[in-house]
C-alpha cells in the first residue's frame, strides 16, 4: 500500500462517503476534463451556411407569393362578392361526387338530386316569405320530394299527373290556409301567393325530375355528365374572362356583374366542350356538338338571369349561405335547372344520330 501524500496511509477499515460508494460499486471513474474541441471543417460550413441562406430565401419567397395570392383573392373577392379559393373546393368536391355517382352508382346521383332539390324549395321558400308571400313550406318539400322519386320510378305520362297533382294541392293548400287565417289579406296577394305555390313546383322539383328522366334512358348518365359539364364550362369561362377583360354590361338592371366579353367566354367555352363530349362521350357526329354546346349555353344563360332577376325583386343577393363562396344551393342550380328539359330534348333528338 502506498502512502498518500502527506505521509499517513488510507485507513481501509474507515467508511467510505457515499459518493465514493456509489462510484466504487458501479465502477464509476472520475470525470475528466474534456479534450480540445476539433475544428470545424470549412467545406461543412460553408454547405450548412449555404442550406441555411437557401431555406430562408425559400421561406421568403413562398411568403411573398402567399400575400401577392392573397392580395388577388381580396380583390377577386371584391369584384365578384365570392370567395374563390373556398368557392373552388366546394366546386371540386360537389363534381367529384356527382361524377362518380353518375358512372358507378346511378341511385346516388337520384339521391344527390333529390337533397339539392328539397334545399332549393325550402330556401327558395324561406326567400320568398322575407319577402311578404305566404309559402308553406312542409307540404312544398314533401310533394316536391315526391315528384323528384316519382321520376326515377313512373313512365313520363305518370310523371305527367304527379306534376299536375303536386301543383294543384300546393295551390289549393294555400288557399285554404288563407281562409283559415281570415288575416284580411288584399285579394291580389292571395292570388299571388297561390301563383308562387305552382311556380315554385314547377321552377325546383319539376326540372329535378326531368333531369332524373334523362339518367334513366340508355346511356343517360353520360348525357346526364355531358350537359352538366357544358353548364360547368359556360359558367367557368364567363367568370374568366369577365374578370379578366370583362367591360361591357349585359344586363346591368338585372346582374350588373354580368358583361358581354364573359358571355364570349361562355360561348367559346361552352362550344368546345360540346363538341369534345359529342364525339369522345356521346358517340355523336362532331357538328351535334355544336348544337348541344348553343342550347345549353342559351338555358344556361337564361337560367342565371332569370334567377338574378328573381333575386332582385325580392331584394337579396344571394339564396341563402350554406355554400360557401357560392351562396346557396339554387344560387348553383340556376343554370342546370333550365338545361335538363333541354337535355333531355336533344337526348330524343339526337340519339338516332349515334355513330356507334
């Protein structure tokens, strides 16, 4: 045993401190200072240095391009009173459901039809009773519900009685309730309100049930795609080119945001989708093309300024809310609604022409 320094010896029967203990019984060893710390190699800085530098020009440009789409969607939105990047998604995700209930499930589609039909009459309704007309809306959904199913099941001479039914006891429902009330109302408002009972039918759930007719001929879910895609595309290409170059007003009395250049657009758009359905979906001659894109670029059109003008007389802009960026549902049904009759006529028109 070796002395420590001093001279004295290390008592081994003495106790040892607790700390050593512990390190004794785990084979602890006292630290060590720690060694020089090894140089930074210059060709790993200068690459750090550079991913750095590359990340932060990276995350300044993307933040840049953020608020330059920002400031565009501000004055988009400013311009048209939509939402675009909203109004998109929700655009997206309705397509992507109609087009593949259409082509793999075509009940889904009646289904679809039929909820965006009881949404039409019931906002539409709710509109209109803003607007002072009595409208009772439960037997308004219930008989409109009735005549968009009836259409997936009747032949169209049954369908034909449905309507006229559906019409009559809407009418007669209000009259009625107008001599429960005995309110005083003036004559010429009670009349009203009775010719608004028939026209909601016959303007939301009527043109639902046709569009529900078309799908069910041979091969009516492509005719069913083909036409929504040429109101898609005329709605599409107005929107583009009226915010782009759209200067002169088509009809600034009933949809002042509505300009003849965006009506260019919806022709040329309209147009070329008619003709590439034509031969690529419908198995139709080329030219028919053209006509399916006229027809259904003229519903179309008159479709969304007749709803425009009812609008306007009652003093709203848009249906309702529950669509972001788009309004209400009949706000997106306005030009669809108008087009299935006209569908469905050149359907019957058209359908001996097919190539193969």
């Amino acid at each position: 045993m070796t002395d420590l320094p001093g001279g004295d010896a290390p008592d081994e029967d003495a106790p040892l401190l607790p700390e050593r203990r512990v390190r004794r019984r785990r084979g602890a060893t006292a630290p060590t200072a720690p060694g020089p710390v090894p140089p930074t190699d210059p060709t790993t800085a200068a690459f750090q240095a550079h991913v750095r530098s590359a990340r932060s020009e990276l995350e300044n440009q993307v933040a840049h391009a953020r608020a330059e789409f920002d400031q565009a969607n501000e004055r988009i939105k400013e311009r048209t009173g939509r939402d675009l990047i909203v109004a998109i998604g929700i655009g997206l995700a309705i397509g992507a459901t109609v087009v593949v209930s259409l082509i793999f499930w075509k009940w889904i589609f009646v289904v679809f039809a039929l909820g965006a039909a009881v949404l039409g009459v019931f906002e539409f309704g709710r509109a209109l009773q803003g607007s002072g007309r009595r409208v009772d809306l439960v037997p308004q959904v219930v008989l409109g519900s009735v005549l968009v199913v009836s259409a997936w099941f009747l032949q169209m001479w049954l369908l034909w009685v449905v309507v006229f039914a559906a019409v009559a006891v809407t009418v007669v429902w209000r009259l009625v309730a107008q001599m429960v009330a005995r309110d005083g109302r003036r004559y010429g408002d009670v009349l009203d309100d009775a010719l608004v009972a028939g026209f909601l039918q016959l303007y939301v759930p009527f043109m639902a049930a046709l569009c529900v007719v078309l799908l069910r001929q041979e091969r009516g879910e492509f005719w069913v795609l083909a036409f929504l895609i040429v109101v898609v595309a005329a709605d599409t290409g107005a929107y583009a080119t009226g915010l782009m170059i759209g200067r002169h007003p088509m009809a600034p009395r009933i949809s002042p945001k509505k300009t003849w250049e965006g009506f260019a657009g919806a022709a040329a758009a309209s147009l070329i989708a008619g003709v590439l359905l034509a031969w690529l979906l419908l198995q139709l001659p080329v030219w028919t093309g053209l006509i399916l894109g006229i027809i259904i670029l003229g519903t179309a059109t008159v479709g969304d300024l007749g709803e425009s003008m009812i609008k306007r007389d009652l003093g709203i802009k848009d249906m309702s809310s529950w669509l972001p960026g788009h309004g209400g549902v009949l706000d997106r049904l306005d030009s669809i609604l108008l087009s299935a009759p006209a569908a469905l006529a050149l359907y019957y028109l058209l359908t001996p022409l097919v190539t193969r």
